[in-house]
C-alpha cells in the first residue's frame, strides 16, 4: 500500500489528497465499495475520487467485515451478489452491530425486482440502487445520505 493504493484488494486507482473544489462534502470523506465485478468498481471509484472521496475497496463481504472491525467509512456501497455470503447477509450484520450501524448502506445490484428492494431494505439497507448506476443518482444518493 506504499503506492498511494488504499485497497483491500489490488486494484490500481491512485487517491487525489484533496477534496474536489465542487465537492460539498467538507473533508476527504471515506467510501467503502463492498464489489466483485472489476468494471463496477472502477464505475463507482471515479465516481467518488471525481468528487475528491478516499475509496477503500473490498472484493467479498468477509473483506468489508474485516475492514469494518477497525474502520468506520462514511458510506458503504455493498453489491448484492458477492462471492461467499450475500450482500443482504453483510448489509444485515453491518446494521446489527452497534458500531457499525449508523453507516449509511447503499446497495447497488442487478437484481432489481420489487422484492429484491424490499428485501434490501428489509435489511437495513439505506437505499437501494439498480446497476447500471448512473453518476446522477448515485450522487444524488450520496447527498441525501452523508452530511
């Protein structure tokens, strides 16, 4: 991690050290992406460190837990299909422990029937994103949910 990378997994994005100038976010805010599909990280990666946000990345939701254990992220954006245990499984325990459970959790999946919402949300989840994700609404989330 000495190359300017703060991953939990390799993944190449260098962080910017300063806040974007248009950011309305005060200080360099922290996002954790809990994602396996490379393309949809690199997605919401710009997303973020466009707006000038750390972005901490997590391959699996075993990752994110560890993580989690020693780290409080601003926003978590879990995917729901993940390798091992569920995204709604993590997002479960995320809001179950008292020191995790006021982070904010955004779930972003293909899976995107009504049941699919309700079931996200009957996790705990703060919102329920389908992919693809534009910048828009993934901005306009991102306000609604971190001040």
């Amino acid at each position: 991690m000495g190359d300017g990378i703060d991953t939990l997994s390799p993944f190449p994005f260098p962080l910017s050290p300063f806040p974007h100038p248009l950011s309305p976010f005060p200080t360099m805010s922290t996002a954790l992406i809990v994602e396996d599909i490379q393309t949809d990280r690199m997605i919401f990666t710009n997303y973020l460190e466009n707006i000038g946000w750390r972005v901490i990345v997590a391959i699996n939701g075993e990752d994110a837990l560890s993580y989690l254990n020693t780290n409080k992220p601003d926003i978590v954006f879990l995917d729901v299909v993940l390798p091992g245990r569920s995204g709604f499984e993590i997002c479960r325990t995320i809001k179950s422990q008292a020191d995790t459970k006021k982070i904010p959790v955004v779930m972003c999946s293909t899976k995107n029937t009504d049941m699919d919402r309700f079931w996200g949300l009957k996790q705990g989840a703060d919102f329920y994103l389908a992919k693809p994700v534009n910048r828009d609404d993934f901005l306009e989330v991102l306000e609604k949910l971190v001040r």
